[in-house]
C-alpha cells in the first residue's frame, strides 16, 4: 500500500509531474497548477493511494518536481 501526497498551494505548474505521469496528472486550466486525478483533499494537501507498480514512477515524479511538493509513502 502506498499513496502519493501533493502540497498543491506551492506547485509553479511546470507540468513535468504530468508529462511523465499523465494517467493520474492533470494540468488545471482554471489555475495552472497540477491536479492529481482522483485524490483526496486531506487539511491542506491532496492524497491518491496508489498501486505497488506505481510505486516507483511515482518517485520518479517526486524527484522530479522542481519545488519538492510530491512525497511518496509506503506503508
Ligand atoms: S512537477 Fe511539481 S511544480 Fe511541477 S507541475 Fe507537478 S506538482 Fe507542480
């Protein structure tokens, strides 16, 4: 089991999370900023659980975010 979480107040909308991943990212055109697909707002942040085989895409993408607002947790 695992989910990614997204600090989505602080993306810049560079679009990288969604050129990698676009199964579960989305570039808002209302705001410019990432939506992930389907997740939770959980206080100030959004939450997808995820698949074990996505598991490492989804670091992948994590790494990638210039502003570091995309962790990946494993349970
Ligand atoms: S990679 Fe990070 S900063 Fe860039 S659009 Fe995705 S969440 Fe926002």
């Amino acid at each position: 089991m695992a989910n990614i979480v997204q600090y989505r107040n602080k993306c810049i909308g560079c679009g990288i999370c969604y050129e990698m991943m676009p199964e579960i990212w989305r570039m808002s055109k209302k705001d410019g900023k990432a939506t992930l697909l389907k997740a939770v707002l959980k206080k100030d942040v959004f939450v997808l659980p995820i698949v074990h085989s996505m598991i490492a895409e989804a670091k992948r993408v994590a790494h990638a975010c210039p502003v570091k607002i995309i962790r990946v947790n494993e349970f």
